[in-house]
C-alpha cells in the first residue's frame, strides 16, 4: 500500500509516522507480540504495518500510540512568510 502512495508530502509524514512507532517499540524493547498484545492488534498486522504493506486506520493508530504510552498532539503549522 505505502508503494502505492503517491510521492509528496503525506507519504513523507507517513513514513515519519511509522518510524516514529518502530523506533519506540524499540526503545521500550518490546517485540511485535508484545505490542500485538499491549494494543489488541494482531501480530500479523503490526508487521505488515512495519513492512508498508498495509496503511494504518486512526482507531489502529490510536491502539497503537496507548499502547506504546505515546499522545497524539495536533498543532497548528507555522507559516512560512
């Protein structure tokens, strides 16, 4: 699905997003078991997931960041001038 993503902005976000939950799963050492466990999610999609094979729905997202005890924080952009 990531392929699939055209190039531009949102993938680059996208892929910021993904690293942004891999890298924490491994700081908190927990294998995909673990945070298939931790968020109710199945093993098989958390590396699916990983491998951008499949796209991530908000509620899965939000599992996810519980799971690994991260917030989602919306901010307003700054504009360039």
């Amino acid at each position: 699905m990531l392929a699939e993503m055209p190039d531009g902005v949102v993938k680059k976000k996208y892929i910021k997003l993904l690293d942004e939950l891999i890298n924490r799963r491994y700081k908190k050492k927990l294998s995909q078991q673990d945070l298939a466990n931790l968020s109710g999610l199945y093993k098989s999609y958390i590396n699916r997931l990983e491998k951008g094979v499949v796209l991530i729905s908000l509620p899965k997202l939000l599992a996810m960041c519980d799971a690994l005890d991260l917030d989602i924080q919306l901010k307003p952009r700054k504009k360039e001038k």
